[in-house]
C-alpha cells in the first residue's frame, strides 16, 4: 500500500522563532504556528477553531526563520508530520509535530530583521529559490479576450 505524508499550512507564529545549532553546524528552529479554520457548525452559525501545531525548520531555513520572523509573522510551511515520543521520569510522552522543508514569508515586512538576504537586496526573503512569475506590465489585469471563461 502507498503512503504519502505531506502537511500545507498557513498561520501565524504563536513566539519568536527559537534558534539553535546542533554540533554538527546545522542550525534549528522552533516555531509555534496558529492556524484559524472557519466552518458553519449544524445550526448554520460560522465558528472559529484554532489549531496550535509546533514546527521544527531544519538548516538554512531555520536560519532565514531566526532572522526575518518574529511573533505574528504570517507563513506558509509544506512539510510533513513526524511523531516524536521520549522518555522523562519514568513517563512516557508523545507528540505530533510538522517538519517544516519549505516556508514562504507572507504579507509585508513589518520593522524588524535589517539587511538583506545575500541575494542582491530587492528579492522577497525566502527558504527556497523564488519561484514567482515575471511581472507583468500592466497592474490591472489581463485583458477581456486572455479570460478562460
């Protein structure tokens, strides 16, 4: 039987990114992200749920996390889950987390996190190479006839 294990998310950080290095060199952080879900319940009302799901960013990542984000930046992780369980005295623990491989910064940048990237200044800080299409020329839209409907 074929699995498949990937985890889309778009939130907001619940705490500053926690960055660490762990003794090879490899930087890791840690971030708390919410994620607002709304549905209609049975009466027909709109109802609000919060899911707090725990993130660990691996290398580059995790740095351009510790460096540019900070408590209520908006992002969007592609990852997927691993259980971790541990031992701690005497007890056994569980928990369900998101290994984040991809995040893309959302919104504007808002005060912190000076400088640039290392990639010539003007280009969105980003984990991953920027995958964004060409601007095109005119700000409002294409044209009547270039519409699929």
């Amino acid at each position: 039987m074929a699995s498949y294990n990937r985890v889309v998310l778009v939130g907001n950080l619940t705490r500053d990114p926690e960055l660490r290095y762990i003794p090879s060199g490899t930087a890791v952080a840690d971030i708390g992200l919410a994620v607002n879900d709304r549905r209609k319940n049975q009466n027909g009302e709109w109802v609000e749920e919060t899911q707090f799901i725990d993130v660990t960013l691996w290398a580059r990542t995790a740095e351009v996390a510790g460096e540019y984000l900070s408590k209520g930046s908006s992002v969007l992780i592609e990852g997927r889950l691993k259980y971790d369980t541990w031992e701690k005295d005497g007890q056994k623990h569980s928990k369900l987390r998101v290994v984040g491989e991809r995040m893309q910064m959302l919104g504007g940048r808002s005060g912190g996190g000076g400088g640039s990237q290392g990639s010539g200044g003007g280009e969105p800080a980003t984990a991953e190479p920027a995958t964004a299409e060409p601007a095109t020329a005119s700000a409002a839209g294409p044209p009547d006839k270039d519409l699929p409907f």
